[in-house]
C-alpha cells in the first residue's frame, strides 16, 4: 500500500523542533507537578503534627540532641570553641554556639541583630563565641575590620564595635584611613594610641589568620557558618529556628 504521507509536509510536533518543544513541555509540566505534590506533603506533615521533623530535615540535624550527632563527633570542641576568642552568655552553658564572621558579609550583617535577640533571650543556658572568617578576595577591607574588632576586645570594646561594623556596613569604604580609625576612639572610648600600637602588632594578624585556619579546617566555607555544640550550620539561621531548637533544651 502505497504511503499517503509521502511526499507531504511534517506536522510541526514531528519535526526536530517541535519533538524538543514537546519534550520541555512536558518537563515543566512534571516539574510544576512535583513541587506542587511536595508542597502538599510537607504541608499535610504540618498539619498532623510533625513540623519538629521538617525542621530537623532542613536544617540538617539541628535539634536539642546535636550533642550526640556524627559531625559533633568529627570535631575538637575545644580547638574549635576556644577561651580566648570575644563571647557573650554563659560560662557554664548548655548550649555553645560558635560563629564565623566576615564583617562585610551582608548575610552575617543579617545574622547579627538576630543573634543579639537571642542571646538576650537565652544568654542564661548558651555561650555564643565569634571567631573571625575574613574573606578578604570577595570583601576587601574584612580582614582589617577583623584586625580592629581584636583589637577592640584587647580594650573592651568588642561587642559594640561588632554592631557598629555591622550597621556601617554599606557605608564603609574599603578601608578605614588612620584617621578614621583615630576618630573611632572618641565614638567608643577606647585609647587611640593603645589601638594603634595593637594593629602595628603582628599577633593581632597571627589571631585572625588562626581563626581562618581552623575554621577552614573545620569545614567553614563561607558566612555566617556556626557550630552548635559542634554541630555544623551553614547561612543565615531565623530567630524563629533558634527558638524552636533552644526552646527544646532543658
């Protein structure tokens, strides 16, 4: 029998273009249908009670039992949650949290008031400990920030330099000229000579350079990373996750 279609045009799905056309198609409509099934379990999950373990799956184990996971297990606790390092809270907590910081990273600027909040809240059962992460290729100027804020801490004035760095972040040029750095004296208080005789200390860089160091030996590969009894929890965590973790341990 003799083929009616010879000879005759292709429709446009059987041509080359069109069987591609068909097939993103169909892709998109699967894709569509898969979040909107997803959606539906997590919110049916929800709705039955079980959002603690939603919030355990996304935020990779972060609950009251952190103490007893693998990764705590992988990491020195006390070469990463050291007595040196600038903290708030508890000297006998049941909670240490330890963050590294740039402090011209916009996520850790983000973090920050967040973690004021909770310590002001839970300061009595956690230690939070800051330790300096300064990605100076991607923000110029982090690693003099984070020469100054140690030497701040030398003075005693670590932590309202910390919110000062944060609230100034985007008017900040990419690095303070001495005199900036003189006129910060008299918005603090700290002693200006003191301060200047501290950047000139090659400790102070050998302190931040240690605190990179193990953090990129711990695993830190960007910020804000924290370490929740040696937990590990990358980017920025909302008051509303802290709570529900804290909120769980007694």
């Amino acid at each position: 029998m003799a083929n009616n279609n010879l000879g005759q045009p292709l429709r446009w799905y059987q041509r080359f273009s069109g069987v591609i056309l068909v097939g993103i198609f169909a892709a998109v409509i699967v894709l569509i249908l898969s979040i909107a099934g997803t959606t539906g379990y997590y919110y049916w999950q929800i709705r039955q009670g079980n959002g603690q373990a939603l919030f355990d799956k996304f935020y990779g184990g972060f609950s009251a039992d952190v103490k007893n996971s693998n990764t705590a297990g992988k990491i020195n606790r006390a070469e990463l949650e050291i007595p040196s390092a600038p903290f708030l809270g508890s000297n006998n907590p049941k909670v240490t949290i330890v963050e590294f910081v740039d402090f011209k990273c916009s996520n850790c600027k983000a973090e920050a008031p967040i973690l004021r909040q909770v310590m002001q809240k839970y300061g009595n059962k956690v230690k939070l400990i800051i330790r300096n992460f300064p990605a100076e290729s991607t923000h110029p100027g982090a690693n003099q920030l984070a020469d100054i804020a140690m030497c701040a801490y030398e003075q005693g004035y670590y932590w309202p330099f910390y919110d000062w760095a944060y609230e100034q972040q985007d008017n900040l040029a990419e690095n303070l000229s001495d005199e900036e750095i003189d006129s910060l004296a008299g918005q603090f208080g700290w002693e200006a000579g003191k301060m200047k005789t501290c950047l000139a200390n090659p400790n102070v860089k050998v302190t931040v350079n240690k605190d990179f160091a193990d953090g990129y030996r711990f695993g830190v590969g960007g910020t804000p990373t924290f370490f929740i009894n040696g937990e590990k929890i990358e980017g920025v965590v909302p008051f509303s996750a802290w709570e529900l973790f804290l909120n769980n341990v007694k």
